[in-house]
C-alpha cells in the first residue's frame, strides 16, 4: 500500500514516465479528451461524475508529484482569463509562468507531440483546462524553473 497523495496505478505510471519538457493536459469536462491531444498520449479518466474529480484536486496531487516550469490556460472567448485560473495562480508555486492561449491555439498547442498525458476530470466549469510543462528535478533533489 502507498502512503503518497497519488493512489491512482495508471496515473503514477504517466507521470513515471514523464521527463523535463513533457506536456500534461488536465481537461475540464468540455475538452475533446480523444481528438484534442497527440495519439500517442495516454489518456487517464478521472471523470466519474459531473463535478467529480475537479481540475484544481488533479493539480493538488500532480503538484506533490512533478515539478512544473510551466503553465499554459485556455483564454475564454472575451480573451479573458476564467476564474478558475485564480484558484490555479494561488495553487502554482512561485516561479511557475502562466500563459493564456485563445481556444483554437490552445487546441493546437495541447496537440504538441509533447503531450504525453491528458488527465480527464469531471471538472464543470468552462475554460478550466490547464496544460503543464514537466520541470526539473537537480541532484540534491528540488525542483528546478
């Protein structure tokens, strides 16, 4: 048994094999799971339920596991910023750049042979999907932007 945050089999293995420079998607319920993402990435379906798991609970277990440099929203149609991006500003460590991208780039962008991993939630609220960009850990063991 693990005494870690991630309990999830399929999921600790992605991440596993993730290294600096892959891209994890965590998509909000809307996102085209399927199509929206490379082929080649694994998909990891946490959506049991409207509402359940919520994207900022995926980010919260992810943030125990990876270390991010990066960040990248899906701006809404008014090129604004959805309010659930505050709750990933506050939940992001320091350091971590944030970038907004409009729909259809954002798209484009989550396609990158890069993204190796796209973490389906039940997350209900609009614009909520958060492309991450897997950082570096040094050899004395923390994480490097």
């Amino acid at each position: 048994m693990l005494k870690y945050p991630i309990l999830h089999p399929q999921l600790l293995g992605a991440l596993a094999r993730c290294g600096h420079g892959s891209r994890i998607l965590i998509a909000d319920s809307n996102y085209p799971h399927v199509t929206g993402a490379p082929a080649a990435a694994e998909r990891v379906f946490l959506n049991l339920a409207p509402g359940l798991v919520s994207a900022t609970d995926v980010l919260k277990a992810l943030l125990s596991a990876v270390p991010l440099e990066m960040a990248t929203i899906m701006l809404q149609a008014d090129n604004q910023e959805a309010p659930v991006v505050a709750e990933y500003r506050q939940l992001l460590p320091a350091g971590v750049q944030v970038r907004g991208l409009a729909r259809f780039d954002y798209y484009n962008e989550a396609k990158s042979p890069d993204t190796c991993l796209v973490i389906a939630t039940g997350e209900q609220r609009q614009y909520a999907n958060l492309l991450l960009v897997v950082g570096v850990v040094t050899a004395d063991g923390t994480a490097k932007f």
